[in-house]
C-alpha cells in the first residue's frame, strides 16, 4: 500500500540538507536544519497534512479524522542528527509518518482518530546540552533551567528556540495533558546489531532504557609542560582519563544478565589545549544508560568514590551537575500486541527487544501509550555515516507502522 520509491527519494532528498564537508549534519538549531524543514513542512503539505509549529518547536502534520472529539493517533521522530551522523536515524520515522498520511489519501481510507505526523524539535543533545527538547516540552518537563542552559557561545536554549522561530514564552502551551494521545508509534532503525544478526525484518520494543548525563568540569592547573616537574602538577586530563577509563571498567564490570549497563564519555574539551601547556581545565560529558533505576541513581556518584585515590594527588576539583534524566519507559503492551499481530498479518518475522537508544517516545509516554518498530541497519551502525537501512527494510517498517496505526484507529475508536 506504500510508495517505498516515493518513500525512499524523500529519505535521499532529506539527506542532502547536511554539511557538505562532514556528511551526515544537520544539527538543530542550525540553517540547515531550518533549511531542511521548509522542504519538510512542503512534505507535509503535499501528503494533505496541516502544518504548525508548537511553542518548543516541534512541526506537527495534522490530518483530521472522522470523529474530531477523539485524541489524536501520534507518529514521527525527528529530523536532526548528530555530528557526522546518518541518514535514517530520525529521518526515517518522520518521512514514513508522511507517507502513511500519502497511502491513506490514495487510498481513500478516512481514520476515526485525527493523525499527527511530529518532526520533534532537537531530539538529539543540542549545543545546550538538553536532548529531546521538543518532546520534553510536551510533557511539561523542559523547565527553567534547561532553558537558560547556555551554548558554548553563550547563547540560551531559550534565545536559540527563539531564533527558529519558536516561543519560548509559550513553551506551557506545548505542554500535552496526560492521556491526550490516543496512542503514539515510532518508526525507527534498532541502532544495534540484533535484528540484522537474526536476520528479522522487525522488531517489537517492549522497552526503553533510562539515561543520565552528567556534565563534569575538573579544575587543575594550567602550566609550562617543559618546565613543570612531574610531582608539582595538576593535570586536569590526567584526572580526566582516570574518569573516563573508570566508567568504562565500572560499565563492563556492571553490565550483564542481570542488567544492562553503558557509560560513554563522548564529549570531552581540554583547556588550553595546547602541545606545550598542561591542561588546567577539562569538561566532559559522562552518559549512563541502563534499564536499572538504581544503576543510573550511584553510577557517577560510585564512579568518583573508587577513582577517588588515583586522583587525590593529582590536587584537582572535580564538580558534577546533572544535565538530564530519564528514566526506563515501558512500550504498551496493547501496542506491542498491534505490531505483533500486523507483522505476523504481513508476514514478517518479528521479535521483542529493548531500546538501547533514547527516543521522543520517553516523554510522549507521559501523554500516552507508546509503540516502536524497529528495522534492522547495516553492522547496526548508528551515529556515524556508514549508518544505513535497506530500502526493503524501509519499506517492511513502514507498511507495519500503517497497517498498526489502522488496526489502532479501529479498535481505539470502539466504544
Ligand atoms: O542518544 C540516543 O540514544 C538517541 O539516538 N538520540
Ligand atoms: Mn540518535
Ligand atoms: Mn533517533
């Protein structure tokens, strides 16, 4: 019922809005990601959609539905990427959102339920530090202080969704009440191996796992490399190293059958950073995720403890501030039985995984159940530009994400 050719020359358009020295970029916040969403909302258009913009920046597609007084049926991703990132990592859930307004229209299939097609805004860590800010906002948990977060120009979150033309001011009207989507699915590539090494066509997540960042400056002191004897410094690097190897051991010594544990120190710059100056200031960003609350609540915290001694000499500060937090989010299992039974219907081999990668999903929870089919990528590479889907695996993800949302509009919409 879709048009995987349609589908797929949208998926390659998209992707020329990117840097063209450091394939794939189009990072929120940036011209080109403005760029990229005037050709989106044209999208939108031509697929019948009514496109707005909600006061956190997110771009809503709206179709309307046979009983207006019902909550809207929610899909889409989003439309920014990392540095140096993909081509479907987002990209893919928004695009098949459009082409399922698209097959509905050549179809004459009317839903009871209105359909929402959302580009969230800066689902990925922004310059601000705060990730999944469009889809925070519409849970009513993008406070304050994550809008004054500034970048490292020194502008604020808040100033930076002005600039695109969001209204910070309004970010409460974005805020979506509890239970006021009738059920959202996401349509997204696993970002991991496991599909592609069992050789599945879908995948039915029944969980995603929660995720801290933790914005860490180590404070040493700034000196002559040649001149400065070995006991008389304060390396700030050298501590930093101490950290980031610590939470590399103490990850791989805490994940297993039990749980699943990853920590990753992916963002790290060192002051003055020069050949011949020893480092007297260093600030990264440590991340943890894992399907354990009680992981996620001591992993830096324990970190410090048993680094604790290796650093003492050292004679450095260390100071933590949490950038952001969420916790594991479980898919509805109304929604996994949906994807299921539509897979099984359009036989496609299928079998249920966690997320391993953050999505909108964590937040939209909080305005009701959620849903997500992964697709397998090539290596399960994500984040990088060898990232990669099949067009077959495009197009199976996207017939199950529409025959799930009609199968959804069908039984939601009963009394
Ligand atoms: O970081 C993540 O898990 C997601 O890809 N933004
Ligand atoms: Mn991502
Ligand atoms: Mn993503």
């Amino acid at each position: 019922m879709i048009n995987a050719d349609r589908l797929w020359r949208n998926i390659e358009t998209l992707s020329t809005f990117t840097d063209p020295a450091n394939p794939w970029t189009r990072r929120a916040f940036t011209p080109l990601h403005q760029q990229g969403r005037r050709w989106l909302e044209e999208q939108m258009e031509l697929a019948g959609l009514v496109v707005s913009m909600d006061g956190a920046g997110n771009l809503i597609g709206r179709r309307n539905g046979r009983k207006p007084n019902l909550h809207p049926l929610v899909t889409g991703s989003h439309t920014d990427t990392v540095n140096a990132g993909g081509r479907f990592d987002g990209i893919l859930g928004v695009l098949a959102g459009i082409e399922v307004a698209h097959s509905l229209n050549e179809h004459e299939l009317e839903l009871d339920h209105p359909l929402e097609v959302i580009d969230f805004m800066s689902e990925e860590p922004s310059d601000y530090g705060i990730s999944c800010v469009g889809s925070r906002a519409m849970a009513g948990k993008l406070d304050a202080v994550m809008l004054s977060s500034p970048d490292h120009t020194g502008e604020t979150l808040a100033q930076g969704l002005s600039r695109i033309g969001a209204q910070p001011s309004t970010i409460a009207s974005a805020k979506r009440a509890n239970k006021s989507t009738a059920a959202y699915l996401e349509l997204h590539i696993e970002q991991g191996p496991v599909l592609e090494q069992k050789d599945l066509p879908i995948g039915v997540v029944t969980h995603i796992v929660g995720g801290r960042r933790i914005a860490v400056t180590i404070l040493g002191t700034a000196g002559h490399s040649g001149t400065t004897p070995m006991p008389l410094r304060s390396d700030a690097l050298v501590a930093a190293s101490l950290l980031v190897a610590g939470a590399y051991r103490q990850a791989t010594r805490l994940n297993g059958s039990e749980h699943y544990v990853v920590a990753t120190v992916g963002r790290l710059l060192v002051e003055p950073n020069m050949a011949n100056a020893i480092p007297g200031k260093v600030d990264l960003v440590l991340e943890v995720r894992s399907d354990s609350n009680s992981v996620l609540d001591s992993f830096p915290e324990d970190l410090l403890s048993v680094i604790a001694a290796d650093i003492e000499p050292l004679d450095v500060q260390i100071s933590m501030k949490e950038l952001t937090r969420s916790d594991v989010t479980n898919c509805s299992s109304e929604l996994i039985q949906v994807i299921d039974a539509v897979a099984s219907e359009l036989g496609y081999g299928t079998m249920h995984l966690p997320s391993g990668a953050g999505h909108d999903g964590v937040y939209i929870s909080q305005t009701g159940p959620i849903g997500m089919i992964f697709v397998p990528c090539l290596n399960g590479r994500s984040h990088c530009p060898e990232e990669w889907a099949a067009l077959e695996a495009v197009q199976a993800g996207t017939q199950v994400l529409l025959h799930s949302l009609l199968k959804l509009d069908r039984t939601l919409s009963q009394p």
